[in-house]
C-alpha cells in the first residue's frame, strides 16, 4: 500500500508539471480515500464507549468527538471547491456563538499543552451570511497553528491565545493572537502559498485553502508576525446587511 508521504509526493509532483488549478482533483480524491478509512474506525470505537461515557455523565465529550468526525467528512467532500465551488450553504450565523464553540473544542487540549484561551468578543450581534463550516475549518486552522507555535517555543511559562472579535461599519474582524515563535521573513512571504509548511510533517495546504475560503466569503485575511514574540491573525469579513 502507498504511503501517505509517497502519496503527497506523488501528488506534488503531478501539480508541478501542470499548473491548471483542475489538478486540485486529484489531491482531493486520494486524500478522500486515505482519510475516510480511519475516521470511519475511530467514529465506530467512539460509538461503542459512549454507553460508558453517559454513565460517568461525560456523553458530551463522544457527541463533540462524533460531531467532529462528522466534521471532517463534510470537509473531505467539500474540498472540491478547490477547483469547483460547492452548492452555497450559507446560512445567517453569529460569528461569536461560532468562536464559543469552537474553544469549548480547545478546553482539555489548553489544559494539556499549559495554554490559555481568552476571548474578547463584541456585545453586537456579529452576524455574517457564511458557511458554518468552512469558517470553522478555517479558525480551527489558526486556533491549532497558534498551538503549534506557543508549543515550539519550549515556554516555561503558560502560553496565552486571545481571541477578539469587533464590529466595525460593515465588517466584523476576528483577532487570533499568540504569544508563539513568530515567524521567519521566508516564512512571511511564502505563509499563503499551496504546499509551503515549515512542519516536517505538515503537507502546506491549510493556509492556502484558509485564504481561499475567506476569500469566496468577500473577506480578507492578513497577519503581522514578531519572531521570538508571537503572530496576530485578522480575518474581516462583510456583516450580513439584511
């Protein structure tokens, strides 16, 4: 069987020799299937312990694992619209009830990593015409990059993630920030591009679709960086005048 580092080899390789954003394709359908087989196992152990879970009253740990899971194949599939925009799925949501939920997702990883999580969010009600999920791969994104870089620092002290959201004219902006490593100047000018990652492991596709969902919602995504002192992600997009 292939492996998943021979399969993005593969892959890349395949890209570079034809630079139609129709290649996409490709990258999607072997991701799809090298994906789906294990989450399909870990959504069925999920499911056997949660019996357990509800007797210790912590059934809500295995629904938001299986609502993750969930999650993830929705995102498998709609990964086509890399190269083909899905059926628009954009409902009116509060942006803030979104970042709410989405640190609840953080809480036991925060404690583990010695991370805190602050939130800062407007008292408006920040409402956007998106698409629930794809915001939400693209925060998580972030949210888990600023893990990444506090954890690379080797602190000895708590790191911190804050996390803003305020309302101006038109537009609503969200505020990651960390306290991490920062970035390098290489790091800065390529931090957007398909298949750049600093991570030995990483395949450098996240930020590119991040960019690229933000993007199709009317929005902008920008970022200052201090190296040794922390990165500042802002996400703006258009509040739903309706």
């Amino acid at each position: 069987m292939m492996t998943n580092k021979h399969l993005l080899t593969n892959i890349h390789d395949e890209m570079s020799n034809n630079e139609e954003m129709a290649n996409m394709a490709i990258l999607t359908a072997a991701m799809a299937h090298e994906v789906r087989n294990p989450l399909t196992t870990i959504k069925g152990f999920l499911q056997l312990i949660k019996p357990h879970l509800t007797e210790i009253d912590k059934e809500e740990y295995a629904l938001i694992a299986l609502d993750e899971i969930d999650r993830v194949n929705e995102i498998i599939y709609d990964f086509l619209n890399m190269v083909k925009p899905p059926h628009n799925k954009k409902t009116t949501s509060c942006i803030n009830d979104l970042i709410i939920h989405i640190v609840q997702l953080y809480e036991c990883e925060s404690i583990i990593k010695n991370v805190k999580i602050i939130t800062h969010l407007t008292r408006e009600k920040a409402l956007v015409n998106m698409n629930n999920n794809e915001i939400k791969q693209v925060l998580i994104n972030l949210i888990k990059n600023a893990f990444e870089a506090i954890v690379d620092c080797n602190r000895s002290t708590a790191g911190t993630i804050e996390i803003n959201t305020e309302v101006s004219g038109k537009y609503v902006f969200i505020h990651i920030i960390d306290n991490g490593c920062g970035m390098s100047c290489e790091t800065e000018e390529h931090l957007f591009s398909l298949f750049y990652s600093t991570k030995s492991k990483g395949s450098g596709i996240g930020l590119s679709i991040c960019h690229k969902i933000i993007s199709e919602h009317l929005g902008q995504i920008s970022f200052i960086t201090t190296k040794n002192a922390g990165t500042k992600f802002t996400i703006r997009l258009p509040l739903d005048q309706k």
